[in-house]
C-alpha cells in the first residue's frame, strides 16, 4: 500500500508535497523572488542548486542540530503517487530537485545570523547604530566584519507580505525564553561551522537565515527547510572583499543589484529578468554549489537519478 501523496502549497521557491500522514516532499522549482515578490523569469537549474547545497549542508550539519530531511530519492514514493501538475500530469524530470522530509512543526519565525553588516542590517545601523536591538561599534562601514556574529530574529510572513525584524525580547514572546535561547545557540553553532567550511572554498558567508521546528516534542529542535544557500545566505568572494560598498558575490544579491536600477515600485508584478541577468544569475549559483561543496554540478545532475 503506498501512501498518498497530495499537493499541499507553493512557497516562494518550493512546491511541498503531502505524503501520507508525516512525510512532506519538497520539490524545488527555478522560481527566484526578491523584495518578497516572485519574478516572472525563472532561472534555469537554480532549484536544483538549491537542493543540492541543502542536501549538501544537512548532511554536514547533522552532528550539530537535527534535521527534517529523510531522503534525497523518490524510493519512497509509489510512481503512481508522484507530484502532479494542475492538469494532472506527472512532472516532469525531478532530477536534483527534491527533498522528501518528516513533517514537523515549523516555528513562525527566521532566524537569521549576521557576521558582516549588510543588507537590510546595513540600513538598520546607519538609522541608530544598532541592528535588532543589539548596539554595534561606532564607525563600521557596509561589508565590515562584525565583532562576532549575531542573531537577529524576524517574523515569517505570508508570501507577498514582508517580513519583520524583531528583537530577541520580541522572540520571547513568540516562541518562549527556554526555546528562544536554543534557537540562538543552535544558529550560532551552524553559522560557526557553516562560516568555517566556507571560508575554506574562499567563500567568505556574510549572513544568513534559518528556519527550524520542533519534532517530536516541543522542545526537541529540526533544522528545517534550505541551509545556507544563495537564496538565504550572502555569500561573498572572499579574495575580493573590500568593506565600504557593496561586495562580489554568489548569491541573489546580483538580482537585487538589477532590480534596484529599475523603475520598478517593488510590487507585483515585477519586471521580466534579462537574459544577460539570468545568465549571470545561474553562473553564481552554480560557482557556490562547485566551491563549497567541491563538486562538479553537472556530475552532481549525472548521479541524481530518479527511481523509476
């Protein structure tokens, strides 16, 4: 008897898949999104890249914190029960896309780590000189390394909303003290390693954000969701970091860089991607997958076969 599997939502990126009553296949797609709206230009083998990272990190990860992911194959998955499109059909060529993961209770919050100051941190600093709620040294510039890393928390908010940065108090409240406090510690631990392997590809990680839940009681934390890919992290060429502007990097930051140089309101709809943008775009996310893990991309697609 095979179980079920039923289409359950799409994500920004992902399509998640009901499989029976406790498994959750996630099928990532070439969606990219920025400023919180899905871009109508896909980029061409950025899901899979996604995944493999993913698969990539929790693997490496796993002695440091839980994880949801079962199995990187559909072995489990009846071929009559596979995803299905709208119309019914089967999709088509899963290869290198999918996550079959053990359903857990997924908290309502990011949790994200900063090492260097960026972004919208970048912003926040300028505005008071702190970065959600923790006061940072006076005089730092965009791209400066920070002291050591922090946590700054944010809401998770419904696709086309935007989310909100909170501070740890805020997060309290949300999750509770004893869980808010693990959720800092076990962030901190990933980014340490994570920055530490990293740095070792010349990849310097700049900033990231975790998701978790709880699994099978509400204290026991699962790291959840994509780690520490170009989607959620910033990722820098380390041999050409140079603080006090932007920096080159392998991540969506490029995207952002374009999107900014574009009359555009940051609403939906947003503006098509240009094919030398997507290029671009492909070209970075490939180059983090191939240095970080030291793998070719092509041979990771080349072994990544589906069950039939």
């Amino acid at each position: 008897m095979s179980d079920a599997t039923s289409f359950v939502r799409a994500g920004k990126v992902r399509d998640l898949y009901a499989v029976g009553a406790d498994r959750l296949l996630l099928v990532a797609s070439d969606r990219i999104s920025a400023f919180d709206v899905v871009l109508p230009t896909p980029i061409p083998d950025k899901g899979r890249v996604l995944t493999g990272l993913s698969r990539f990190w929790f693997a490496e990860t796993a002695g440091l914190v839980a994880n949801h992911l079962l199995a990187a194959d559909l072995a489990d998955v009846d071929p009559m029960d596979r995803p299905r499109g709208s119309n019914g059909a089967a999709l088509d060529d899963l290869r290198g896309r999918i996550m079959l993961c053990r359903r857990v209770d997924v908290l309502p919050v990011e949790v994200i780590v900063r090492g260097y100051l960026a972004g919208s941190g970048w912003k926040d600093y300028l505005r008071d000189g702190s970065v959600s709620g923790i006061r940072l040294p006076a005089g730092l510039r965009d791209g400066d390394r920070l002291p050591e890393p922090i946590v700054t928390p944010s809401t998770k908010a419904e696709l086309g909303a935007h989310d909100q940065s909170i501070d740890f108090d805020r997060l309290v409240r949300i999750v509770g003290g004893v869980l808010a406090e693990r959720l800092r510690d076990a962030a901190l631990r990933l980014f340490r390693h994570g920055a530490a392997v990293c740095e070792r590809a010349g990849i310097i990680l700049a900033d990231t954000k975790f998701e978790f839940g709880t699994w099978p009681n509400p204290g026991d934390l699962v790291l959840v969701d994509e780690v520490l890919t170009p989607d959620s992290s910033r990722l820098w060429d380390a041999a050409a970091w140079s603080p006090g502007g932007p920096q080159p990097s392998f991540d969506k930051q490029f995207v952002r860089d374009w999107l900014e140089r574009q009359p555009w309101d940051k609403t939906d709809p947003g503006p098509e991607l240009p094919p030398d943008v997507v290029a671009g775009t492909r070209t970075r996310y490939v180059a983090a997958y191939e240095r970080i893990t030291g793998a070719s991309f092509a041979r990771y697609l080349e072994e990544d076969v589906i069950a039939p």
